[in-house]
C-alpha cells in the first residue's frame, strides 16, 4: 500500500478523531460537525479538543491534543483561521496523518503564503491537509460524517469530490431527495495540498464506491490527476462537470497554440483521453450517477428504443447519436421478435413503434420480448399519454419489468404527459427506476453507461511505438542552454531548426549566410528556389519587418532579395542588430497541418494538432491531449478534427501521410517532456505529402521559460 493510500484511509476510515476547536455552543460549526459524528454512527474513538475542557454532547474534552491518552490518526480543525498553524503543529506533534481544515481565510482571499507555509509543515512531518476552506468528509464505510452539512446522508454507492463547498452541501440534501445513496462526499476546497489524484487512488479500491462523480472548477499538477484518471476509469466510471468554461485565460498566452487552446478545449479533450465522462450540469451527472450505481453493464452494443409514438422515436434516435449510443440494426431480428406483437401500421424498425394504440399489455409484451432476445442488450423505452393508454396500470407494469429484468440487462424509461403520468415518473424514481420525462434525459443516462463500458474495455496504453523513437535528448539541451546563456527567451529559426532536427524532424536544409556572397553560394549549392528570412533576435515577426522573400528562382533573385531584406528590416528597426540571412530549401506545397506543445498552467506538458491555414486560424479546428502520448493516443488527436477527412483524401485526392505526422507529433511531445525549460513549441506548418513521401516541417518556434 502506497503512503499515500494509507493517509486517505486514515480520511475515510479513521481509528480516532480529534475536533479542535469543538464547542458546546449548538450555533457553532464545530457543534454541528460534532453532531453529525455522532448522529453517523462513528465507531472510533472521538476527541473533542477545547482548552474550557469539560463535556460536549457526553464526549470528555481534552485542552490539548497532547493531553489525548491515544493515538489520532485523523484531525479536523475549526478554530478562526489566525489559531490553524498552531493547531496544525500540535496535530504534526501528534503525529496526526490526515488534517481537515475546515477554517475559511487562507488562499480564497489572496492569505496564500500562510496556507503554503501550513502544508509545507505537513509535509516535512508526514502529514497531510485536506483543505482550507472545506464543510468536512462523509465515508459511509467508517462511518462517518464530519461536516457541518445535513446529517442525514443515504449509504451507497456513489462518491462525489467537490470543489465547492456550498454546491457540495446542497449535494448532500440533492441526493437524499433523489433517493442517491452516497460512499463518500470530500470537500477539496483550496486543494493546497490534498486533490482529486489522492483521493482518486482511495476511491479507486474502494469496494463501497461505484462511481466517482468529481466538481471542478480548476485543476492544479494536472499531469497527476491524468495519470489516476487513467487507472480509475479501467475500473469505475468517473463523472466530471467543470465550471469556468470561459476563453480568458487563453488571451493571455504567450503562443498561438495557447490562444488556441481556450481554457475549456484543453480540459475537454484531456478528460475524454483520460475516459472521464463529461457532463453539462449537476443534474446531468446526478442521473449518470445515480443509474451507472444501479445498473448492470450490458452484455453488448444492441440498444433497442421501443416507443409509442413516431416523434419521441425520432428524438431518441437523435439522441441516442449525440450521446453515441449503438441502435440494434439486425431488421431481420427485430422483425422475428416485434411482428406478431404490434399491428402491421407499426414499425418493427428500431426505434421500434408499437404504435399510438398500446396499452400497458402490449408493451409488457414488446417490453418483454425485447428482453428475453439474446441478441437485444439494453432496452430504452418511450411513452406519450395517449387515450389508448392505461395509465392506471402502467407503473405497475414498468416496475415489474424493471425488477425482472434490471440485474441481467440494462434500461431507462422517458414518460410524457399529464399529472397521472407526471405522479407515476416521480413515484417511480422514488423506488430507483431510471425514469424521467424528457427523451434526453433517458437516453443521455445510456449514454453514460456505454462510454463507461468502452473505457473499461480499452486495453491501458501501449508506449512500445514511442519507446521505439529517439531524439537528441543531449544536443536539444545544448541548444537551449546556449540560448539561455544568451538571456533569451525564445530561439531563432535556425536554432528552432537544429533543434528539430535533433528531434529528428524532417527540416529543410538551411544555413545562416552572412555576406551577400555567402548567401548566393549557399542557395547555388543547395538548389533552386530558395527562401530567404533575416536573421536577428530583435526581429521576431520577419514577415511584418519585410524580412522574408520566398520562392527564388536564380542567382539574381537572391542578390535583389539579399538588398530587400536588408533594406526592409533596418527601416522596420534601425536599432536591430542582423546577425545575417537564412538560405533555405523551398518546402513542395502539400496539406498544411499544425503541431504545437507547452505547458498549460494547469495539466503541465499538452500537445495539440490541426490543419494549417484558415482551418486553424478561422475555424479553430485543433485537438488536445496531455502527453506523452501513445501511438493510438496520438492518432485519436489526428482523428479528432473536423477536417480529418482532409488528409485521408477527398475528392480524387490521395491519402496524406498521417503516420509521418503522427511521428512528429510524437517527435514534437518528445522534445516538450525531455527539457523543462521549453513552454512552447510550434511547427507550423507541417506540410503532409501523399502517402509514403512524409511531411516536412517549414517553420518551428520555440519559446522557453522566463526564469
Ligand atoms: N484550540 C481549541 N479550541 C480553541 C482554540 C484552540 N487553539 N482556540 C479557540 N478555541 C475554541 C473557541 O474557544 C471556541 O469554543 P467556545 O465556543 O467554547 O468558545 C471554538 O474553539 C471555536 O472558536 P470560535 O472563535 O468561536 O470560532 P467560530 O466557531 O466562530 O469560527 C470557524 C471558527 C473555523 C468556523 C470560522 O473561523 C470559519 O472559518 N468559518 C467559515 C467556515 C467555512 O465556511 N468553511 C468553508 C465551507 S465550504
């Protein structure tokens, strides 16, 4: 068992509590959380602390932590935000393993050097901090309830990491009155030492949890949280909703692959590649939450919609493809089981329609059917109140199939119409059947089930493919460390060059000319055309200085560009010292992608991939994962723009080489992940030939760290 491991135990499933700051006054905080120990159940040993001493609620309470005759492996502190450091110290003499702080006054109102300085202590000796800032824990394994929220938690199997500490109190009451029952509920806070990765790989073995819903309103050591993300979801579905999906963080980014990035694409596309299930609102994952804790896993893709009415089909079936649940297709099938069961007006095509006329039997039968068929592995079914329909046997009828049948297949049900049927859904999801009156909600809960079910069957990453690549790993920090040495902050397209072709990215042959002389035996040599680009680090932007000249056909044309360039650049700057120009080979036109890698400030080392030109700069058709990537981590990024479809080739068009981007997508993550004082790469562009010649990087820019 890891340290850490250990540690959450001690949060979850503690021996011993001590409460410092415990009061026997009931409008007090400590009070509340001391009653909610009490009222859980908790079995271990509870320690009051308050240096009044006397009894609270017929607990002794001791003056000190000192004076406790026991160990405590678990503290939660509720003293005012000026008494914690010296509350956490006694608790570190202690030798306490875990401490909640539930005081607010630290990080949240800009008090940041006192919270660094309380967890830096904890650490040195050993212990952890869950918060500040927090409104407690609930573990239904221990039991035990430390907030200061309601008391009256329902046990299960649903464990919710929140952010929030209102929003995650309000959860408590939520779940109650949706009949949600809970394994755990934390309340992170300020996350200054003790966030979701931690209590993931808790929540990860533990047996009482099946599924982890997390709120997040920001990540920090994001690199971390990926890595868990990855383990957990093999294992249990994890719910995610992220509030702050504003672009503003990205206007600040130093790079075009950061302005790019927006502060939720990253985010959204990291989770996906973890196998977190994403989802809009509370509401929303609540209902994930709660049927993914109650359903078994389908046996297989068939989803068969059975529904009384056209248009609530035709819904379904646009929602089943929004929330990427696979529609059974078999006709032949579908017909041997539903033909006989509705008339001849009604479609035995899925969504099967068993027409405006049924009544509760005639779906028992469909319903039933559909079931006991091997082929049919989740059932979805729809419901509009109709005249026909006997709404005073329907309840009974769906209560029945889903008790007969919920522990071999899974279902949800979508009811629409008056106040007898409104009763019947509300009176139904009191008893734990996954109904609800709006189509989406029920199939968006199926949805959830298959993406959990596919992340589960995903073998867990193969890195043999990236192993296999080798880049310079010793010459790309000469390179930059030389840079450095020179006070910059970003290198020159040469440097950028050699860089990448340390990194064994196809470049094209370039060399640095100093005199004119040079410059037209360098591009005699190398062949025509050639490009032309200034060389200088006070101009960055070479083609708004007039700096660059493409496409040179002959020996004149580099003299005439030579004097342009020369002239343009001492115009734009009068200052800027030009250290000379570079001859280039003239890359072939080919498809334009774009390759960038930095470090976002909040999951460290991203890459992301596009489309050259207008797709990248008006369409914004870029992709992200956190690296490294795999070979199949890669290609899900190529995969996942919209203009895909562009480098497999339309319109007569060949194929593109998407292994050799994918390469040097790999190649490009490489060189992020082995120097730590690179923040931004971009290759743009990358141009993709047709498949089997490769693709060539025009131009690179790479910025380093500011320190
Ligand atoms: N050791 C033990 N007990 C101590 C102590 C110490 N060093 N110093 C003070 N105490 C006692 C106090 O005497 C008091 O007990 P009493 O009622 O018998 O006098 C008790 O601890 C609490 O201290 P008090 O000063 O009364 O504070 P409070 O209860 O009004 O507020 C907090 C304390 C932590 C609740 C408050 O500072 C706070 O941060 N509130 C916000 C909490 C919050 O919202 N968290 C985030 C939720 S999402």
């Amino acid at each position: 068992m890891t340290k850490n491991l250990e540690q959450m135990k001690c949060l979850f499933e503690p021996q011993s509590v001590a409460l410092v700051g415990a009061s026997g006054n009931p409008g007090k905080i400590s009070y509340n959380i001391l009653s909610n120990i009490v009222a859980s159940g908790y079995k271990g040993n509870v320690y009051p602390i308050n240096p009044k001493g006397g009894e609270i609620l017929g607990y002794k309470v001791y003056g000190t932590l000192e004076e406790i005759p026991g160990p405590v492996d678990h503290a939660i502190i509720v003293v005012p935000a000026k008494m914690v450091f010296d509350s956490v110290k006694e608790c570190a003499a202690k030798k306490v393993q875990v401490v909640q702080i539930i005081t607010s006054g630290f990080s949240e109102v800009g008090n940041n050097e006192e919270e660094k300085q309380i967890v830096k202590y904890a650490r040195e000796h050993d212990m952890r901090i869950l918060g500040p800032n927090i409104f407690g824990t609930y573990s239904a394994t221990a039991p035990i309830n430390s907030t200061f929220g309601p008391a009256d938690i329902m046990s299960g199997g649903v464990a919710i990491l929140t952010q929030s500490g209102a929003l995650g109190a309000a959860m408590i009451g939520k779940t109650k009155a949706e009949n949600i029952g809970l394994s755990s509920i934390v309340s992170i806070g300020n996350k200054a030492d003790i966030d979701e990765a931690d209590l993931l790989e808790y929540l990860m073995q533990s047996d009482q949890t099946k599924v982890i819903f997390m709120y997040i309103e920001g990540v920090k050591q994001g690199d971390r949280l990926v890595r868990t993300l990855k383990e957990v979801t093999k294992v249990k579905p994890v719910i995610v909703v992220k509030s702050g999906r504003s672009k503003r963080g990205a206007m600040a980014a130093a790079s075009h692959t950061g302005s790019l990035a927006g502060a939720d694409g990253v985010f959204d596309a990291i989770m996906r590649q973890c196998g977190a299930i994403r989802a809009e609102t509370v509401q929303e994952s609540l209902n994930w939450c709660k049927f993914l804790s109650n359903t078994s896993l389908p046996q297989g893709p068939n989803t068969v919609i059975v529904t009384n009415g056209g248009g609530i089909g035709v819904l379904a079936a646009d929602a089943c493809e929004k929330y990427d649940v696979p529609l059974y297709d078999d006709h032949e099938n579908l017909k041997g089981i539903f033909a006989d069961k509705i008339p001849s007006y009604g479609s035995t095509k899925n969504p099967v329609d068993i027409t405006g006329g049924a009544n509760s039997a005639g779906y028992e039968k469909c319903l039933r059917a559909a079931f006991d068929n091997s082929e049919v592995h989740s059932v979805i079914c729809l419901g509009c109140e109709t005249a026909m329909i006997d709404v005073e046997n329907l309840p009974g009828m769906l209560e029945r199939i889903y008790h007969d049948y919920k522990d071999t297949k899974p279902m949800s049900f979508s009811f629409f119409g008056g106040d007898a049927i409104e009763k019947m859904v509300n009176d139904l999801r009191a008893k734990g059947v996954p109904i609800f009156n709006e189509t989406y909600d029920c199939v968006s809960i199926m949805g959830a089930l298959y993406k959990n079910l596919h992340n589960m069957n995903e073998p867990a990453e193969d890195y043999n493919y990236v192993n296999s690549i080798k880049i310079d790993e010793v010459k790309i920090n000469e390179i930059v460390n030389k840079v450095k040495a020179d006070g910059r902050t970003f290198l020159l397209a040469h440097e950028s060059a050699e860089l990448m072709r340390a990194a064994g990215v196809s470049m094209p042959v370039s060399k640095v000319a100093h005199t004119l002389e040079e410059a037209v035996d360098l591009a005699t040599s190398m062949g025509f055309p050639v490009v032309m680009k200034v060389v200088s680090k006070d101009i960055i932007h070479k083609s708004d200085a007039g700096g660059v000249a493409l496409d040179l056909e002959n020996r004149d044309e580099v003299i005439d560009a030579w004097e342009a360039i020369m002239h343009n650049c001492r115009k734009y700057n009068p200052n800027a010292k030009i250290t000379g120009i570079e001859v280039c080979e003239m890359v072939k036109s080919g498809t334009e992608t774009i390759i960038g890698a930095r470090q976002d400030s909040s999951f460290g080392p991203t890459v992301m991939f596009g489309l050259g030109g207008i797709y990248v700069e008006v369409m914004k058709d870029v992709s992200f994962a956190a690296l490294p990537v795999s070979k199949k981590e890669a290609m899900t990024l190529i995969k996942s723009i919209k203009s895909y479809p562009l480098l497999l080739g339309v319109r007569g068009e060949a194929k593109k080489d998407i292994n050799a981007v994918l390469e040097t997508i790999i190649r490009v993550g490489k060189v992020l992940l082995c120097c730590d004082k690179i923040t931004d790469i971009e290759v743009n562009p990358l141009v993709a030939y047709e498949e089997g010649d490769g693709a060539k990087a025009v131009d690179a820019r790479i910025l380093l760290t500011k320190d």
